[in-house]
C-alpha cells in the first residue's frame, strides 16, 4: 500500500469513520480509484433491483431527447406510448441495463471490460448506430443518474462511462476502418 493519498478525491471517506478499505490509487488502465468503483458498484446494485423499469426509463428518456433513433428499431412504427409493451423495446432495455452490469463487474478485469465494450460498438454497426447515438446514450444515462445518485457518485459514473464508451468507439471505428 502507498498509504493514504490527503487529495481532495478522499476527504469523504478520510472524514468518514467505517473503514471501506477503499483507496485512490487510480488504476493504470482505466485511471478508475477503488473508491469510483465502489460508488459505481453500490449504487448499480440499487438501480439493479427493477433492472427493466430501470432500462425501459432510461431508454424512454433517450428517445424523448433523441426521437430520431426510434427509427433504427423495430418498434419504430408503434406510437412511442406503446413503448413500454413492446417486447422487443424491453428486450433491449434489458440488454442496456445487463451490459452495464457486465462493465461493473469487469471492472477490475481490464481485458475482460475492453473485450465486452469492444464488441458492444462493433456489433452495431451492422444497426447503423453511429458514434453520437452511443455519446449521447452516455449524456442521457448521466442525467438520469444525476435524478438518483448523489453528485459524488455520478462523478464516479462519470468517470466510468467516460472511459467504458470511449472504449465502445474505439468498437465502432474498428468496423467501420476494415
Ligand atoms: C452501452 C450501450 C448499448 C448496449 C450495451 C447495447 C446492447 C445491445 C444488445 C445486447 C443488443 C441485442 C444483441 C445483439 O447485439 O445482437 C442490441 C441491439 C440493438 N441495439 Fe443496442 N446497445 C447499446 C446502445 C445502443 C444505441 C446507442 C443504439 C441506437 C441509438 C442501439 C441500437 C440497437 C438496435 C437498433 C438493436 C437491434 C434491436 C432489435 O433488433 O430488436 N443500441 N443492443
């Protein structure tokens, strides 16, 4: 251990009395501190308790900001209220909401979390999802977890979606240079 790092980063858990074990040495990959992974980790496991009203509220907001990707969907000639019956609008609520879960339980696997988020950009382009439609999935899921967590932990989410979908682009950029 290189002992406790004052930075402004841990204040909080050097001013708070439980002992997390939690540190700020940032990883060398993902420049990710055990204590943005704990908040990361934690408040998932709030947000994973309804993983589908969850998912379906997420992507909800997107397409109320973002309409014109409904168009890339199968469910793009269904009224947008219909959404949240829609099998195949939750099916893939649902494969947002468990990738993510895959990102933070990889998230001290660096291959593991480059290999997933690779092949989450690759896979599709085949769909005609461009690298905006992943920025602003990222812009959106931040502003719905600015409405549930506290600013603290978006900072971590921040940080973590910042280097998970730069990762996702790099996927994206891979097909589309071959
Ligand atoms: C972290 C971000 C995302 C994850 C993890 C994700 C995950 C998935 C998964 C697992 C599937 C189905 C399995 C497969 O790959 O064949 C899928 C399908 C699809 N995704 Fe995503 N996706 C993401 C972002 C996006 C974005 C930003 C868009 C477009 C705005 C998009 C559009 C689509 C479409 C059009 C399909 C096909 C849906 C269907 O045929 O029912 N995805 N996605």
């Amino acid at each position: 251990m290189s002992g406790i790092r004052k930075t402004m980063g841990s204040v909080a858990s050097y001013i708070l009395p439980q002992n997390t074990g939690k540190t700020d040495d940032p990883d060398p990959v993902t420049k990710l501190t055990s204590r943005d992974k704990y908040l990361v980790r934690s408040t998932w496991s709030k947000a994973m308790k309804t993983p589908a009203d969850n998912g379906v509220l997420l992507l909800t907001m997107f397409f109320e900001k973002h309409p014109d990707y409904i168009q890339l969907f199968p469910f793009k000639d269904i009224p947008q209220e219909e959404f949240k019956q829609n099998v195949r609008f939750r099916a893939h609520a649902n494969s947002v909401m468990y990738a993510l879960s895959s990102i933070v339980d990889a998230l001290n696997d660096n291959e593991l979390l480059i290999q997933l988020l690779t092949k989450t950009g690759s896979s599709h382009v085949p769909r005609k999802v461009t690298p905006e439609a992943f920025i602003h999935l990222k812009e959106v899921t931040l502003e719905l977890f600015a409405q549930l967590f506290k600013p603290e932990e978006v900072e971590a989410w921040k940080k973590t979606l910042d280097v998970a979908f730069s990762v996702i682009l790099k996927g994206v950029e891979s097909v589309k240079d071959t």
